[in-house]
C-alpha cells in the first residue's frame, strides 16, 4: 500500500511538470567593450538624482517640480494599482471560498389520492357507493387517474454556509498568479522608466532653452550692429560719400536678422510652452527668464555594457514580461489536465423557522468530483499556441530592445567623443570670422572694398557663433543621452530617484545673464555623492 501511494504522489509530480514551460535559455548580445574607443574611467559618478551632476539648481527646482506634478508618473502609479489589483484576482483560486446561503421555500402539498372505480350509484347520492355486502363491480379495463382529495402547504427553512476549492494539482492557477506578480514587477519597472524618461525630457528642453537663448543674444547683437551701420551710411550718403545701394543693401540685411530673431522667438516659446507641459504645469501660468549657456563638458566612460544594459528599466521591464508569458503557457496547458473542485456544506433545515437551529435539524454534505475535458475541437490547443505566440514575441521584443539599447549607448558616445574635436574645430571657425569681420570693416571704412564683404563677414561671424553654440548644445544631449540609455547610473548600489516629500518646491526667480562662452570648456571634476 505504501508503495501505491509513492507511486501515485511522483505521477501527480510528473504531471504537474508536464504542465509547466521551460524554454531554451535567452542568449542575450555581449560586446567586450564600446566601438567609439572611450576613455576608460569617468571623471563624474551619478548621483541619486543624475541631474545634480551638471551643478544647475535652477535644472535642479524644475526636475522636481516635474516629479511633483507630471501626470504621467501618476499615470505609472496608476497601471501599477491596476494590476496588483489583477493579481489578487488571480490569486483568490488558490484559496477555499466561503459563502453564506439560506433560503425559504413553500409547497402545496396533496394530502390523498384514490382511484375513481365505476361503482353503482344508490339513489339520491350523488357518489358512486357499493351497497351492504354486496361484492365490488370493477369492470375490466384500465384503471382511471386519481382525484385529489384535500391538500395543504409545506414550508421549509434553510441556512447553510458552503465552501467551495479546486486543488491546483497542475499550476492553473499558481502559474496564472505568478504570472500577474511578474506583471506588478513589469509596470514598477516602467514607472521608473518614466522617471528617466521625465527628468531627462526636462533637461534636454532646458538646455535647449538656454541655447536657444544664446542664439537670440547673438542675434540682437547682430541687428544691433547693422542698425548702428544703417546709420553710418545714411550719414555717408546724405554726405554724398557712398551711393544709396550700401544703404540699402545694410537695411535689407538688417531686416533679414529681424526676421530670423522673430523665428528663434517663436522657437523659444514653444520649447517653453513644452517644457511646461513636461512639468506638468499649464504654459499659461509658466515663464522663464533668460537663461545663461555655459558649456557642461563631462566625461561619462561605462566599462561593462551588458551589465550596464540590465540597469535599464526597461529592459528589466522585458524580462519581467517575457517571465510573465512564459508562466502563461504554462497555465494554459493545465487546461489539459483535471479539475478537481470540492464542495462542503454544513448548515441546519427545517420547517419551523423556531426550530431552524435544533441540533437534530443540523445538515451536512461533502462532495469531490472530477471534470476532465474530452474534446474541445481545438480550443485549448489553440490556447496554448496563443500564449506560446506571445511568449516569442515578448522574447524578441527583448533582444529588439537590447539591441536598440546598444545602438542609443554607442551614438551618444560617439557625439560625445566626436564634440569635443568639432567644438576645438568651431572656436577656430569662430575666431577666423571674428578676424574676417574686423579686417574687412577696417578696409570698407578705407573705402579699399565695397558693403557687400561687410554683409558677408557679419553673415559668417554670426553663423560661426550659432554654430559653436549648437555643438555644445549637442554635447550636452549627448551627455543627457548616454545617461539615459544607461538607465540613470552604471554604480552598482544606485538607487533610483523617488517622488520628493517636498512636492511642490518653488522655483525662485532666475539671475542668469546671457553669455557667449569663448574658450574651450572645462570639464566637471567628480562630485561628491
């Protein structure tokens, strides 16, 4: 007997883990070390709040705004509740459930029945009746249907609670539980995807301001230039020195960098009006002052990039959701298998509600049964593919990830490695039309050549300067990039940012002038964490 009962407990095992899925291992992409050649140590270490790298508290009081106010971190939070809400859906299964019936019922009751037997009827009686010891006339044939002779109602009275349960001897449902607590895992993952994704959005728009800010100041000091040489050769030509045409010609041109400050303007707005939404704060109620640009030159050099990757929320996020799919499939084979519910009542019954209660009224019923599917016509079969489909397709929306991943890594340090030749490469640029400009308006004030070298030596200084201006703008994406695609921080007890308790920390007035800066960066020293 023993030997029966082993022999049933290791099939019920064998079972169990026919109902379960265990692909082959991912093999997720490796590479030795990043294609762009980088320095091999990092001159900064992120913090908790990566943003305090850059030395900005004017960033600093707009990142934490944006996590006080950014509906779509509190849309995060939101998908969150939402699916432990479905995990405890999934889980009750694994629990006995309890109810509570009772119920009244009343019945009309006959009290007899006799047959109607055809008897001689005796006089002035209106019921066949046999006479005095005379012996019964039952005439062959069938016998008629009986006559109701009286009736009264019957009530009964029950109350009974009722437990019901299906063992889970094939993981239906400890798959499907597990399954909807990967998913939990999933969305906090993608709530701090959404952090990443917020507080590097509001510093890509605020350093964009701050260039765009700057390309407004050179601007206004070129239309200053050309306005002060408006009147210079109004001057001459009232004088008769020069002809009309230079005026002209200096007034077009002043009319022209009118414009393009009216467009960088509008630029401007909008990238404000942007940011404000990215806050979270209407764009009517949001206004930066000018802002100073200044160059942020860091050093950012990761050394282990498959290790670095797994940091990404996102990429946790997939594995979660591949985990997820995989536990799936294995729910949706123990279709295959038997249910085995059972059901327990245990109550009282009667038909006096004053005697409900009497321990000689008491009820008991106990039932285990078993339903095992026969044929469906495929729908479990298909089922199973189904969940097998989408486990594929979370497994390479994983791998896609990855290497996506790899590509964001390898772009932003390359623009980085890259901006620091082509900033050098702008300041000589810059400094040749500064000479260009100089010299060509010291030789049309000698009168040596005509306003159409001037035009075209403010034209290129002002481009120049837009240009150096540019390339450190896109230094610094780079940097807000790279940091990004490593999910915030290589380190490897890094922690991730958080709601702040201070929610809605005011951001004070601004005190920045506009600068253009003339030398070459200087990089930022590692800070304090």
């Amino acid at each position: 007997m023993h030997r029966i009962h082993t022999s049933l407990f290791l099939s019920l095992i064998l079972l169990t883990g026919c109902a379960s899925y265990h692909p082959e291992p991912i093999h997720t992409p490796h590479i030795d070390e990043w294609k762009s050649g980088c320095a091999s140590e990092s001159s900064v270490a992120f913090r908790e709040k990566w943003w305090e790298i850059f030395g900005d508290p004017f960033l600093n009081e707009l990142e934490e705004k944006a996590l006080a106010n950014s509906p779509s971190l509190l849309l995060a939070v939101d998908r969150i509740r939402e699916r432990e809400g479905f995990f405890q859906v999934e889980r009750a299964p694994l629990f006995p459930h309890l109810q509570v019936g009772g119920s009244i019922s009343r019945t009309r009751v006959p009290d007899s029945s006799v047959p109607l037997l055809q008897m001689p009827r005796t006089p002035g009686s209106s019921v066949a009746m046999p006479p005095p010891f005379a012996p019964l006339n039952i005439p062959p044939g069938p016998v008629p249907p009986p006559i109701a002779l009286g009736s009264h109602y019957q009530t009964e009275y029950k109350i009974a609670p009722r437990m019901t349960y299906e063992i889970d001897f094939w993981g239906k449902y400890m798959n499907a539980t597990r399954a909807s607590l990967e998913d939990i895992k999933s969305a906090k993952e993608d709530y701090l995807s959404a952090i990443l994704i917020l507080t590097t959005e509001v510093a890509l728009r605020y350093f964009e301001l701050q260039a765009t800010d700057a390309e407004l100041d050179v601007t206004q000091r070129t239309i200053d230039a050309y306005k002060e040489q408006i009147a210079i050769n109004k001057a001459s030509y009232e004088a008769g020195l020069k002809s009309q045409l230079e005026q002209l010609q200096a007034e077009f041109e002043y009319q022209s960098v009118r414009a393009e400050y009216i467009d960088i303007l509008q630029r401007r707005t909008l990238l404000e009006n942007l940011l404000a939404s990215t806050i979270g704060i209407p764009a009517s109620s949001f206004h930066l002052p000018k802002l100073s640009f200044e160059n942020k030159w860091l050093i950012i050099a990761p050394q282990l990039p498959s290790e670095i990757l797994k940091q990404r929320p996102d990429i946790r996020s997939l594995e979660n959701q591949i985990e997820r799919e995989r536990l799936r499939v294995g729910s949706a084979k123990a279709l295959f298998f038997p249910s085995v519910p059972l059901y327990a009542e245990a109550g009282h019954l009667s038909d006096s509600l004053s005697s409900l209660f009497d321990w000689k009224n008491r009820i008991l019923s106990l039932t285990a049964s078993f339903l095992m599917p026969v044929f469906e016509g495929g729908r479990l079969k298909g089922q199973v593919n189904q969940a097998k489909a989408r486990y594929e397709a979370a497994l390479h929306q994983y791998l896609d990830g990855v290497i996506i991943a790899f590509k964001e890594v390898e772009n932003a340090l390359f623009v980085m490695e890259s901006s620091k030749e082509l900033y050098g490469i702008r300041q000589l640029e810059f400094r040749a039309a500064q000479d260009q400009r100089d010299l060509t308006k010291i030789r049309y004030d000698n009168g040596l050549i005509d306003f159409l070298n001037v035009i075209f030596a403010e034209r290129s200084l002002l481009d120049s300067e837009k240009n150096l201006i540019r390339t450190s703008r896109n230094q610094i994406f780079a940097t807000v990039s790279l940091i990004k695609s490593l999910g915030g921080s290589w380190e490897e007890h890094y922690q991730k940012p958080t709601l702040p308790e201070n929610a809605r920390a005011s951001v004070p007035p601004s005190t920045y002038s506009n600068t253009l800066p003339t030398g070459m960066p200087k990089a930022i020293l590692e800070q304090d964490t």
